[in-house]
C-alpha cells in the first residue's frame, strides 16, 4: 500500500480552487506552465495581452482568467510557484495534425515574453470517441494495471 503525501490534501484543494472550462472535440489544444513567482508580473503580462485587443483584464490579485480572443479561448491560472497559459480552439473539421497549434495564434513577442522558467509544454488533438462510451478502447485498456477493475474481460 502507498502512504498518502503529506501536502495531498493542500495540493488536491489547490487544483480544485478553480473552476474547469468544458472542453468538447474536436480541438486543439496548446498548454505551458511556467515556474517562478514574479509577483503580478504574470497577471500584467495577460493583461497587456488582452488590453491590446480591448478586452477586460483580470481583476488585482485574480488567481484565474478566461477569454476568447478572435476565435482562440485563452485560459491563465496562477498558483503559488508557477503559472499557465492554455489556449485552445475547434477547428472546422476533426484535425488529422496539430498544425496550425493554437498557441501560434497569439502574438510572437507575448509568448517570448511570458515571465518564468519553462516548465512544461504540450499540444493534444482531441478528436471525437470512436469507441462506445461504456466501452474501454483498446489502447486505454492495454495501459492499464492487471489489477484494475475495468482491465478485465467484460
């Protein structure tokens, strides 16, 4: 049996302090975080983002931001230690590539400039289910432990 960390409890309040966006495929997805804690920097950087394209800023202090910005959904949250940045959209079809990435569609300069270390980076293509929703697809079931109660024969 695992022991359970320490800060799980802090740790588990801090990822639920803020609410979830409801995501629907087909999409596009660009997602970074970045470590250090500059203080407002982050939050002034978002702001000077969204004021160049007359958009409402985040309140002082705001811990999490939402907008849509011509097309592209933007969403900045701060924790203690490091910030993200997701931006998504749906494209017209169900993308067979991640070209064009989401994040391309704001400006070279912003994304150069985020504050903090780069921590981590990713793109997903979300595409609709081809498999039944009370079914397993096959690549999930093959990740799973032998022990799992789904992983067996139905």
């Amino acid at each position: 049996m695992q022991t359970v960390h320490p800060l799980r409890e802090m740790l588990h309040h801090e990822v639920h302090a803020r609410p979830y966006e409801r995501l629907h495929a087909p999409l596009l997805l660009s997602h970074v975080a970045l470590v250090g804690n500059a203080g407002s920097a982050e939050r002034d950087h978002l702001a000077a983002l969204l004021q160049s394209r007359q958009l409402p800023v985040p309140a002082e202090g705001a811990s999490h931001f939402s907008a849509d910005i011509g097309g592209l959904r933007l969403r900045w949250e701060k924790h203690g230690e490091f910030h993200t940045c997701t931006a998504w959209k749906r494209p017209a079809g169900v993308p067979e590539s991640f070209a064009p990435l989401p994040i391309d569609d704001l400006p070279a300069d912003w994304r150069a400039g985020l504050p903090g270390e780069w921590l981590v980076g990713m793109h997903v293509l979300v595409k609709p289910a081809i498999t039944p929703r009370d079914e397993v697809p096959p690549l999930v079931r093959s990740m799973l432990n032998e022990d799992s109660p789904r992983s067996a024969p139905a």
